[in-house]
C-alpha cells in the first residue's frame, strides 16, 4: 500500500560565529528521487537559487508549492554544508482503475464520472474529488446509504492500481410525504400531485418511491402549477425538507405551503396599444369570463392565441403582458392584456448541442422561427413542445442568450437523447384472436435522420401477421410524411364465416398538413387476397367468391383534430373521413366512403365522457361487394355482440355476410376508481349502438333487418406493467333473433 500522507522535513543548520554570513549562502543544489520528473521542473517551485541567503521561512514556503504541484508524496530539504538537497518521492502513476461491489450501476457509467484515467499522475486531491462524484451518482440513483473507499495498490516502476472498493447499500425510499398548512387540498391529494411517492409494495417497478432531490425541486413548481390552476394566486411552497433517518435507508419529506386565498376573475380587458388593432376581436380570443374560478393556464392560454392573431395580421414585434390586480378584499382578479410593440429583436443564430446520433437537421426543421426571423416567445415555446413530441430526448431546454448587437438573439437548444430502439416479445389473448404472440423490432430515428423503420410479427390461434413499415417525416425537406406498409396475414373466419382469409400487399402512404389542426393523408395499396379453406356448409355466397382476388385502391383521409391527447384524451373533438375507390386495375371495383368523429369532456376531475361513432357506405362499382370488402359490426365496435355478430346472415349456415352501410356509435364514461393512480386502473360504463345491413337483399336465405342494436354495460381497464388489460361486460338491449351475442371480452397482452 502506497501512503496517501506526507511528511514535510526541514532541517536547516545555521552557523554561528565569523564566517557565519558567508557560510550563509546556497552554493548548491542537489535534486534527488526524480525518475519521470525533470529535476529543472522541481527547481522552478523553489523559491531559493543558488547564491541566495538560506531562509527558513522561503524554504517552508518551497516546500508548499511543491506539494502543491500534486506531483509528489513526500518532499523534504536539508542542508549539508553549502548545498541544499531537495528530496522528493515522486507520486505513482495510475496503471488502471477497477471498482468492485457494485451491482446496481455499472462500470462504465462511473467510468465517465471519475476525473483520473490511467497513465495519469495520481494525486489524493482527484481521489477526494472522484470519491465524491461517485457518491453523487449513488445518490442521484436513490442510495444515500453507500459508501466507497479508494485503495491503492503499489506496483514496480512506481506505478499503481487504484480501486474503489463500493458498498451500494440499500435503497433509500421515502418512507412518508407531509404537508403543512393545507387547508382546501388534502394530504392525499397533494401526493398525487408531486412525482416523488410514498414506498409501498406496488412501486416496485418505479423509481418514484426514492429520494431525489431534483424531483423535489420538480415536486415544488407541480404544486404551484396546481394551485395556480385551482384559483390560488397568492399561493407559494415555503420550504420542502427531506430528513434522512439516522440508518440512512429511508426519508421523511415535508412540504410547507402558504394556499393564501382563492379568487374568481373579475374585469377581464384588451388594451391594444398598436394602430389597426380591434381590441373586442382579440377580447373574444379570451375563452373565461368575469366570474369563472381564477386558472393561470387560461391565462397562458389566451396569451398564446393573442399572439398568435396579432402575428397573422402581420405585426412581428408584439408583446402580450397580462397585467394582474388582485382584490384581496373581494377575492378577484382584475385582468388586462396588454399588447404593446415589443422590442425589434431578430434570432441571429439557433445552437443546438446535446445531440450525439440526431442530426442537427430533424430538430431545426421543428422549430417555427428560423434564423433571421423576428423572435417570438410564443413559437419559441410551440418549437420546444414540438422537439419533444418527437419522442427522440429525454430532456429538451431552450434558452435565450444575448447576440452581437441589441437588437439579435442567440437561441440555445440544449437536448439529451434517450433510446429510440425497441425489440420486444410478447404473448397474450384476445377474444378475437386468440393466444398470440408478438415481436417487434422498431426504431423510431433511424441513423438519427428521424426516419422510422419497424418489423412487426404475430402469431396467434385465428390470424398472424407479418408487417414492414417505413416512414420518412419530411420527405424531400418538405413537411410530408411519406412511406411504405409491405404486409402478409392469414386469418382463420371459420368460427363466423366459414373460411379462411389470406392477403399480400404493398401500401404507399403520405400525409401533410393543410391548416392548424388539419391534415390530410393520401394512400395507394396494391393487394392480392385469397378466399380458401370454404367449408362444405358454408353459404352458397361466400362459395361462388372462393379464389384469388387482386386489389388496386386508392385512399384518401381527411383529419380534424383538436384533442388535447391522441392516447388518452380528456377533451376536444376530431372528425375523419375516408374515402377509398378500387379499380385502377385488378378486378375489384368499389367506392367505399366513411366518416367517424368522436368528443371528449373531463366532466369532472379524472371522469371523462366520450361520445364516439361512425358511418360506412360501399357502393360497388359494376359488380357486386365482394364479402372480403364488406362491413363487419360487433365485438370492439358493438360490445355485448360477438365479432361479426350482427348484420345480413344466411338463414341456414348462420354465416355472417356483412354489409354494404353501417352505422355505429358509443357513449362512455371513464372514471377512476379510487385507486392510487400508479395501479393504472379505471372503470367505465358504456351504452353501444350501431345497425349494418344491404343496399337491396335480393336472396331470402338471407336474414337482414337493418334494425338498431344496442347494448350497455361496464368495463376496467389497467394499464399493467405487463401491458394493457381491458375488460368489458355487454348485455344487449335491443337485438334480432339471430344475432350472436358476448357476455364477456377480453383483451390481454404483455410486452418483455
């Protein structure tokens, strides 16, 4: 083992009598124990040279500056006679660096943290320094209970290996959040609200039950957001203290808040200070009145749309300033919007740093201002969201630096990229389908040009699929999402059709937008299907289209959407229309239009109401609808029915044969039930209702009514860390003697 301490060494003797001044003097001096160090490098920190008077004092201070240095374990100075010698010993040098005991971080994760590598001088001042970064990342990682000890282990040729001997230590989890001082919001609803929790059992495949002190800092600013929201001008988090137990393996948080008192708004006005400006139009831009509950996202909201407006009359340098006067005595929220010319700043240069494999390309094409355009807050702030809906980082940061001159701006575009690369297996049922299994290789920003390329496989008991897809977001620099579907499946209909069903294609797709909100996507596919396997009892219909079809369609689709989520929406509506013409070769022709919409409502906190349906309509085109091109209705779209359980049927095969219109539509609550929120559990009530049936029957052997169905029921839905689990109890209230109906549907699957 190699020393870490030093032992500083001065012996000076001083003469007396005659000759003691001009024994006095430094004649000489001597270097010694230098190997890899020039001994002219030692000399440049003394502060004596030959021909100088010997000085305690000077020699003490030598002694410090070459200790300084980090270049020596011990250093001493004597004198012998007229001759000073310098002894040094000079510090190792780092053959390699090795960390054992640790399991839970790997070794090159603290590779990159410490400062000392091999071959570079070993100092006890870097050791201290890298002892305490690795201690950083334990702690960032939820382990304040680890411990790290630095060895050293001497080798020949001063050389020496340096380990860190680790002790990770357990978990540090939050044992217990608190609150102090809330009186309108409870404990429990405030711990929903911060992203630090509470450790119980069910946490276990979430980091939110360990202590981090930057998801506190997070924990602060969501509280704020949530009062601010709730009608809580005046309210502020006065401290949040952390409190490690003496065993080291557990926190106590507690958050001190001041609520202060709720408001409501009271005079809401425009002052637009720019020529050419209607105050009452930008007035109607503000979606809250006098009266309505304060909401400081409201607030955001309409200075957003203000902005936006005055930018498309042409005005460049506007500022929208919300002038808040709050009436403690009345409990309101005096509001003007200001809206003054602002200061005539342009963006000179748009930096981008953080990206390793994303090209600088596919993050300047999402931003909205460009270099030389006059800088807008509002886009600026649009731009960012619009990084991170690329789902390519795990943190994006805009930030506004000063340019060459006043009137310039710099913006800086600090991002950190996560994974965008998936293999994944899985298994699972569905009522439809099944057991199945799946696997997927995906990746979503392919050589960092933001191309997504995908593989899809499934294998299940009645169909199994196999899917390429590629899509280019921007095709030829343009904002058009071009690609290609290169897909084969087999499915097995026996149960409700008597057949088995095979198609091979190649679709070729591109969407853009044409107004906010708005977007349009175009389709070509190219098909080649196969009825097969008919069974001898199958209707006399689906034997006369047994064989090998082929398809040329062309699709168009026309979306307006203005949800506030594509996964789970809360509010907002989006309307579809599709429109689909076969015949441009092959041998099937048809017209085959259809139009969904579907609106959303947080009727209260977490109660979500969703109205939702849909109509169809496929007009053959100089020959009749072949049974593969048909409308199906029940199952998913019709719960209580069984897939293809509803609709035109033989009357003697009981073989469901689709139909050439149909409608459908569903109302349904979803609701939280009590649970904590990391569960992912929710109910749902729901009342389906749909109908399906041909332009003109003209067989009797076949049943169709064209009556409306409906059903009611209630379903769960969890969101597992297996995967989405859904399950729905349908009774049907209005149905025909021969439909087929389904008490029960489940959908499971699980993804490792």
């Amino acid at each position: 083992m190699f020393a870490l301490g030093a032992a500083m060494i001065v012996a000076v003797a001083l003469p007396f009598g005659a000759e003691a001044q001009k024994s006095n003097i430094v004649e000489e001096i001597v270097v010694q124990g230098t190997h890899r160090i020039e001994q002219s490098t030692v000399r440049s920190y003394l502060l004596l040279q030959e021909g100088d008077r010997f000085d305690e004092r000077r020699i003490n201070q030598s002694l410090k500056s070459l200790f300084a240095t980090g270049l020596f374990a011990d250093v001493a100075i004597t004198r012998e006679g007229k001759a000073m010698i310098v002894k040094v010993v000079e510090n190792p040098v780092i053959n390699r660096i090795a960390f054992e005991g640790n399991k839970r971080i790997e070794d090159d994760m603290l590779r990159k943290e410490v400062i000392l590598r091999p071959r570079v001088v070993f100092t006890r001042t870097k050791v201290q320094a890298d002892v305490k970064r690795i201690m950083d990342v334990y702690r960032v990682n939820g382990r304040f209970a680890a411990s790290i000890v630095p060895k050293i282990i001497q080798l020949p040729q001063n050389r020496a290996d340096l380990v860190f001997e680790i002790d990770e230590g357990p978990l540090t989890t939050v044992e217990r959040i608190s609150f102090v001082g809330n009186k309108f919001e409870s404990d429990s609803d405030l711990r929903e609200v911060i992203r630090t929790k509470e450790s119980i059992w069910y946490r276990f495949l979430s980091s939110d039950d360990t202590y981090d002190p930057d998801r506190l800092t997070l924990d602060r600013e969501l509280l704020r957001r949530h009062y601010l929201a709730e009608g809580f001008a005046d309210f502020r988090v006065e401290s949040a203290v952390a409190e490690l137990t003496p065993d080291g393996k557990a926190f106590f948080i507690t958050f001190s808040v001041n609520e202060g008192q709720r408001y409501k708004f009271g005079a809401i006005d425009v002052a637009a200070g720019l020529r050419g400006l209607d105050a009452k139009k930008l007035r109607a831009l503000v979606e809250f009145d006098t009266g309505d509950q304060y909401d400081n996202t409201k607030v955001d909201e309409a200075i957003d749309k203000i902005t936006d407006a005055i930018g498309n009359l042409g005005y460049a340098f506007v500022e929208v300033r919300p002038r808040i006067n709050r009436n403690r005595r009345d409990k309101i929220v005096n509001l003007t919007f200001d809206v003054r010319e602002g200061p005539r700043v342009f963006v000179e240069r748009i930096d981008i740093s953080g990206n390793i494999r994303t090209v600088d390309k596919v993050i300047r094409r999402e931003f909205q201002v460009v270099e030389g355009d006059a800088f807008n807050a509002a886009k600026l702030r649009r731009s960012r969201q619009r990084i991170r809906d690329l789902n390519f980082f795990d943190k994006v940061e805009i930030e506004r630096l000063p340019g060459s001159s006043p009137d310039k701006t710099i913006v800086k575009v600090q991002v950190e990229e996560k994974s965008t690369g998936s293999l994944s297996f899985g298994v699972g049922y569905s009522t439809d389908n099944g057991p199945l299994f799946d696997l997927g290789v995906s990746e979503s920003n392919l050589l960092g040009k933001g191309q997504k390329l995908g593989l899809n496989l499934s294998i299940a008991a009645e169909k199994s699929t196999v899917n390429i897809s590629f899509t280019e977001p921007y095709f030829l620099d343009r904002d058009v999402a071009a690609g290609f579907d290169l897909y084969h499946s087999n499915q097995d209909l026996q149960d409700t059709r008597s057949y088995d069903f095979k198609k091979t294609g190649l679709g070729l797709r591109a969407g853009f937008p044409i107004a906010p909100f708005i977007r349009q996507n175009w389709r070509y596919t190219i098909e080649q299907s196969e009825i097969e396997n008919v069974a001898s009892t199958a209707s006399s219909l689906i034997k006369s289209q047994e064989g090998k079809r082929f398809l040329s369609e062309v699709g168009h689709t026309l979306t307006y959407d203005k949800r506030d989520s594509r996964l789970s929406p809360t509010e907002g509506f989006v309307v579809r229309v599709t429109n689909d013409l076969a015949g441009f070769g092959g041998n099937i022709r048809y017209l085959r239009n259809r139009l969904n919409a579907g609106q959303y409502y947080e009727v209260i906190d977490d109660w979500v109401l969703a109205v939702t349906g849909g109509v169809g309509h496929i007009l053959g085109l100089g020959k009749d609808v072949e049974i593969a091109d048909r409308f199906f209705l029940g199952g998913d779209s019709l719960r209580g029915f069984q897939t293809a359980g509803v609709g035109p049927r033989d009357r003697l095969t009981k073989d469901s044969l689709g139909g050439e219109w149909k409608y459908n539509g569903s109302v349904q609550v979803t609701f939280p039930l009590g649970l904590p929120t990391e569960f992912g559990v929710s109910g749902r009530l729901f009342t389906d209702f749909g109908s399906i049936g041909q332009v003109s029957p003209s067989n009797s052997n076949i049943q169709d009514t064209g009556s409306i169905r409906a059903a009611a029921g209630a379903g769960l839905g969890w969101v597992s860390p297996f995967g989405p689990i859904n399950m729905d109890f349908g009774f049907p209230i209005v149905k025909e003697s021969f439909d087929q109906t389904e008490l029960f549907r489940l959908n499971f699957g699980t993804r490792f």
